[in-house]
C-alpha cells in the first residue's frame, strides 16, 4: 500500500486520466479502477475522492449525469470541453512528474557516484 | 452482484441524512458509492448489517460531514477564506489571552495591551466567523434574528470579562444586555426552532429541560449582577437540572439512536461543564 502522501496531490491528475480514457465514470467505479490498476496499493478514499471531484465540477473541468440505478440516484461524471484539454496538460505533467523521479531514485549509469 | 433493496438503501439515506448532507448531489454520491461497498462485501459473503458496520466504522465518526466540509473547503472560496481566518484568530486569541493572564499575575508590564488584543481576536474575528461557518454548513439555515442575538448577545458576554479584568467601565451593562440578550430572544427563538425541527418526542423534551435549564442559569447570573437576592438558587437550579436531568436524558437518547458517539455530543459536555463551573464561581462569589 502506497502511503496517502505520496498520492495526495497526484489524485486530480489520475481521476482526469481515467476519465480521458473511460468517458464517463461514477465515484466507486474511480476507486474500483484505481485499486485494481495498481493491484491494491492506491486506494482512494470517499474522503478523498469527492471533494476534488466536485472541485473539478466547479472549476468546469468534469460535467455530471445523473441516472437511476437499482432504486437510487449515480452519479456520473465526465471530462467537458475544457476539462478534456486540462486533462491532457495534467497527464503529461504527471508523466513528466513520473519520469522526472524515477531518473532522481535509478540515475543513469554515468551519474553514478563512484564507490572503488 | 447483489442489489440491494429499498428498505436497505433507506437505511444508509438515514445516515447520510442524519450527518446532514446537503451539498449539491454529494448526498447522492456519498449514498450509491456507500451501497456499491455493501454491495461488494455481500457478494463477498458478508450479510447486510456486518457489512453496513463495516462502512460505517470506514467512514468514522460524522466522515461524511468531514466530507462535505472539505468539499465546500475546496469549492467556496469564502468558506475557505473564513475557515482559515477561524483557525488563526482561535489561537491567537486564546494565546495572546493566556500571555495577558500570565503577565498580569505577575504584574509585568503590557498586559493589558495582550488581553485587548486577545479580546478583540476572539470576539470581533473568531465569534462572529465561527456563527458564519456554521450558517454555511447547515443545511436549513436558522432565521437571521436567532443568528442575529446569538452574535450580539455572544459578542457582550465575550467583552464583558475583558472589562471586568482591565476595571474598565460598563462590564455590568455588557453582561447585563448579553445575558439578556441571549435568555429572552436567542434561548426561546433557538428552542422553538429545535422543536419545530424534530419529531422525536423524548428529544423534544428533551430540549425544553435544556432550555429552562439554561433559562435559569442566565437569570441567576443576571440577578447576581443586579444584586438581587436568590441568584445563588437560580444558578444551582440550572447547573443541577442541566447536569443532571438535560445531560442523561440526552445521553440516554443519543446512545441509543447510535453506537457512535457524535463529536458534538463531545463539545455539549464539555460546554456544560464550562458554562457550570463559571456559573457557579459567578453566583458563589
């Protein structure tokens, strides 16, 4: 399992990313996908999910519809116009974020310090 | 996978109606994301009611509130705005009060400049702030004249000790309009709301012990600061029924309508015992 702070600031581009690539999606089928992409080592929580989603809603990001499912209400949210553009700039940045420190933890052989 | 059925779903709506959840359709989130996991777990095998615990222990005690205030935290900037400045006029206030309290015991200078400035923190910032919060987070906002003597009737009993301790003039009169203030309009206002706002019988008895508890309290503080005779009896009478009649009917009440122990039952006992102990020194001296 991941520690929450490490993911914490990597939540908003990895709902953006999962919606860029499933269309529309509600706030469990997120945490499902999340958890089973990663085989269990991010979990989201409500605590965590929910206020940025509707965060993203303000800042018009993500749209919603609503639909009833088994006798209650789903929400499903999905990327808009803009929200579609923002997606791709938070995805390259978290790839760049991604690639950026996996250079920093396994440097390349000739940034290696020398031990003999 | 297993489908829930609507006398369950109506269940988990209690609980997220109970923790007030009101914010756009968070509530609708917060309720099908709640019955996807039950749903999962009794798939798994688990029944209904052990998996429903299971949420519940998940979530925590009031998480979807917690939920919804970090929500409105993140979406409304005011709110955000107001939160911060709650966070740091409380300390500062109550640290700037402790500092005056120090150097006045030991009569070093500036002491009054400390509890001034402390005062003022948490009177004209912290109260007022703190009233506006909880109007944001309530989903039926109470009607402007109970928010209204709350903030006024708040604000004169705040200032009044600042007063009292600096030998400023009009400490009496500050107490005198605040306990006023908040015994014949906030209390009575506040009590007709509580009772329009609840069903439950047993609570709304409840209440009304609450309130003539409290009644009493603020009238015996009153006739102590008018120096009228049977302040003492008014204020142990009040003490006595809110300790030990409102506070085990309303524990009573409160542990049966849930095993967990909400946080504002926490802060009532805490307040109780506070709003007692300064009641009683008040009346005793």
């Amino acid at each position: 399992m991941i520690s929450n702070n490490f993911i914490k600031g990597l939540i908003k581009p990895i709902i953006l990313k999962l919606l860029a690539e499933n269309g529309k999606m509600y706030g469990y089928e997120i945490t499902r996908k999340v958890e089973d992409l990663t085989e269990g080592k991010i979990k989201l929580t409500f605590g965590a999910l929910y206020p940025i989603l509707h965060k993203l809603e303000a800042d018009g990001i993500v749209g919603t519809e609503t639909e009833m499912v088994s006798n209650r209400a789903r929400v499903y949210y999905l990327l808009t116009e803009q929200g579609k553009f923002s997606a791709r700039e938070k995805i390259a940045e978290l790839e760049d974020f991604v690639s950026t420190l996996s250079k920093l933890i396994n440097p390349e052989p000739g940034l290696l310090p020398c031990t003999s | 996978m297993y489908q829930l059925n609507d006398e369950q779903i109506n269940l988990i709506k209690n609980e997220v109606e109970r923790q007030d959840i009101h914010l756009g359709h968070l509530a609708a989130d917060l309720l099908d994301h709640i019955c996807c996991e039950i749903e999962e777990q009794i798939w798994q095998g688990q029944k209904f009611q052990t998996a429903f615990n299971n949420v519940l222990n998940l979530i925590g005690n009031d998480g979807l509130t917690q939920i919804q205030n970090d929500t409105l935290y993140l979406t409304d900037k005011k709110y955000r705005t107001m939160k911060n400045l709650l966070k740091i006029a409380g300390v500062a206030g109550m640290a700037l009060i402790s500092a005056g309290a120090l150097f006045k015991i030991d009569h070093w200078p500036g002491a009054n400049v400390l509890f001034v400035l402390g005062f003022f923190l948490l009177g004209a910032i912290f109260f007022p702030v703190s009233i506006f919060t909880i109007r944001k987070e309530s989903s039926k906002p109470e009607s402007p004249v109970i928010y209204g003597s709350a903030l006024i009737g708040g604000l004169l009993t705040i200032f009044a000790p600042m007063l009292k301790v600096l030998h400023w003039p009009g400490a009496n009169l500050f107490f005198l309009v605040g306990y006023a203030l908040l015994g014949i309009v906030f209390l009575p206002l506040m009590l007709n709301s509580l009772l329009k706002n609840t069903k439950d019988n047993f609570f709304r008895s409840t209440y009304i012990v609450g309130a003539i508890s409290l009644f009493f309290c603020l009238a015996g503080s009153l006739f102590k600061i008018l120096h009228l005779p049977g302040a003492f009896i008014l204020v142990l009478t009040g003490s006595l029924s809110l300790t030990m009649l409102f506070l085990p009917l309303y524990t009573y009440k409160v542990s049966s309508a849930s095993s967990r122990i909400p946080t504002s039952y926490i802060f009532l006992v805490i307040g109780i015992l506070y709003f007692n102990l300064f009641n009683l020194l008040l009346s005793i001296h």
